[in-house]
C-alpha cells in the first residue's frame, strides 16, 4: 500500500475512533465542545497555494536576527546544518548518488517551509514563533538559497508566489486518496485440511 493511501488510512481510522470517542464522552457526559477560539489556535496548516497562511510579513533581515537567535545553534550560521538537518545548498544533487534534500533543492512550495517552521520550530519550543517572525525566517532562508533578493518582504500574498527550484520535480498523483478498487487480484482462500 503506498505511504498516501496508508496515511489517508490512518487519518479515516483516527477521525472514526474521535467520532465514536465523542459519542461516548456525551454518553458520559465528559469533555466539552471547543468554542472556535480554541480551535483556530490548532488549525494552523498551510497548503502548497497559501491558504491557510496569517497575517503579518517578514523581511529577509528580520530573518536573519531571528534564525541567528532561535535557529542557528542547530542549523549552524548559514543553514549549513551540524548538529540539525542541512537547509541551505544541494541545488543539482538531487539526481546525484549523494542528492543534498535541502530548502533550496528539493522543496517544492515556498509555503510548506512556512507551514513547517510555525509548526515544529524551533525545536525546543514548536510553536512559539509570531507569524511575522516565521515569515522572516523563513525569507532569510529563500534568500540564503538563492531564491530570492534581499529586499524581499514576504507576506500571505507573497509568499505563495515564490517559485521554487524543484516546483516541477514531483509526479503529481491525481488519484483519489480513497476508492474502492482493489489493487490486485485475490487467490481463492485455500481449503483448511481437517486433523
């Protein structure tokens, strides 16, 4: 089963097991319904076209105080990576022996890099980043790969039309995550011999 249709899998089975844990928490009269001022704080995904990104804005500057204080101890001072992932180089290596999976190489969507940093960074405090300090990183890092200028602010119009060294270097999948087409051809179950 491939790593979309698995995940797609998992996600089904997650939400049937919070729609039968919801019914029961209202059986039981525990748990209480979230007001949307809650849940906006966790419904906080970017997609690859921007929606979902905040307001606020960034600049490549900006950025670049940031990361110094909040990123560079793990990613070193230019994005060379030691003791962290490598964010910085690898453009070309991709169809090498040894391909360099970095911001500049392989990513295809300015707006994922937005989406992770908010999400997971810095590692020892996911999360705690203003959306104006996430854009400025995350320009600081467009720049540091060469994708885009110093000058460059970025903001939840921008950013979505920052263009990516590897935008074109993935097979679109256009299937549905689900269906119900079997994907091979069963044998009939084989006849239990009888002791």
């Amino acid at each position: 089963m491939c790593r979309s249709r698995r995940s797609t899998l998992m996600a089904l089975l997650v939400a049937m097991s919070m729609v039968s844990s919801m019914s029961r928490a209202e059986r039981l009269g525990l748990g209480q319904p979230l007001p949307e001022t809650q849940l906006a704080r966790w419904n906080i995904d970017v997609d690859a076209q921007g929606h979902g990104l905040p307001p606020g804005r960034g600049s490549v500057a900006q950025g670049q105080r940031v990361y110094a204080q909040t990123c560079a101890a793990c990613h070193g001072d230019k994005g060379q990576g030691n003791p962290a992932d490598t964010l910085v180089g690898g453009r070309g290596s991709l169809a090498t022996a040894k391909p360099l999976k970095t911001i500049g190489s392989f990513w295809p969507y300015a707006t994922t890099v937005f989406d992770f940093i908010n999400r997971a960074m810095p590692y020892n405090a996911p999360k705690s980043l203003s959306a104006d300090e996430v854009y400025a990183v995350t320009a600081y890092l467009l720049h540091l790969n060469g994708i885009v200028t110093a000058d460059t602010v970025l903001d939840a119009a921008s950013l979505p039309q920052v263009r990516m060294p590897n935008r074109d270097g993935f097979i679109a999948d256009t299937r549905p995550d689900t269906s119900n087409v079997a994907c091979q051809q069963c044998p009939a179950p084989a006849a239990v011999p009888s002791q």
